[in-house]
C-alpha cells in the first residue's frame, strides 16, 4: 500500500451554499487537491506524467459518503492513499477531517482509467510501477 499523505485547506466563503455549509461538489474538488500532492509526495508531478508520457487519469467513477457539514473558515485534514492500482487503473481513497475534534466529514474514492493524449485506455508506463505500489 502506498502512503497516506495529509494537506490541510481552509473552507473558503465562496465553497459554502445557503445554509452556511460547504457546497457537496466541493469535496470532490478538494479530493482533486488531495490526489495532486499524494503524486507529489510519491515523487512525480501528476503535469509532468502528462505533458513528458501522454499519459492523463480520466475519472471513470466517483463516490462521497458525507457525514458531518464543514463550514466557512473551518480548516479541513484531506487525507489520500491509493487503495487499489492496476496498469490500467488506480483507485484513490479519501478522508476528509476537521483537526482539531478529528470529526470525520466525508469519506469516498475516485476510480481513473490511464488514457494517451488521444484519450484511448492506455498502460501506466512501468517508470512509475512503483510510484503506484505496482510489481
């Protein structure tokens, strides 16, 4: 299994609906936020895989299981792993927290296929088999 990496965001006003509480697409965006620095922190730029290899994650399915509201000005804990890769696709789990209660917000995945620049299904190049927890 890969590492479980943390990035911390603050809840913006403008992420917030009527009733003061954060907007449910939000947390798909901040998912987004969470995958970008689990690659970084797994070595590689996820910019770099597509602008050197061709090679882009197409989101083929998306889940969020919403437990308890954020709101404005709340900081919030994403917490990213990869739960399940392939050569063809990866599996990323999330979990999102407020610091200081550790009350859990959310919880869900995104599931992506490996797709060329022709957005054709693709193979993850081996260079980044390990990256992905691959043997």
């Amino acid at each position: 299994m890969t590492p479980v990496t943390e990035c911390r965001l603050r809840v913006r006003y403008a992420e917030t609906d009527q009733m003061g509480v954060v907007y449910y697409a939000n947390y798909l965006v901040w998912m987004e936020v969470g995958r970008v620095e689990l690659c970084k922190s797994l070595g590689f730029n996820y910019r770099d895989m597509e602008i050197e290899d061709g090679i882009f994650l197409a989101v083929a399915e998306s889940h969020c299981q919403y437990r308890h509201p954020a709101r404005f000005d709340d900081e919030v804990i994403v917490k990213t792993w990869i739960e399940k890769a392939t050569t063809r696709m990866v599996t990323f789990a999330y979990e999102m927290r407020l610091p200081e209660s550790d009350r859990r917000l959310a919880m869900g995945y995104t599931r992506h296929v490996f797709v060329s620049r022709a957005m054709r299904p693709t193979h993850l190049p081996e260079k980044y088999h390990a990256l992905f927890g691959l043997e």
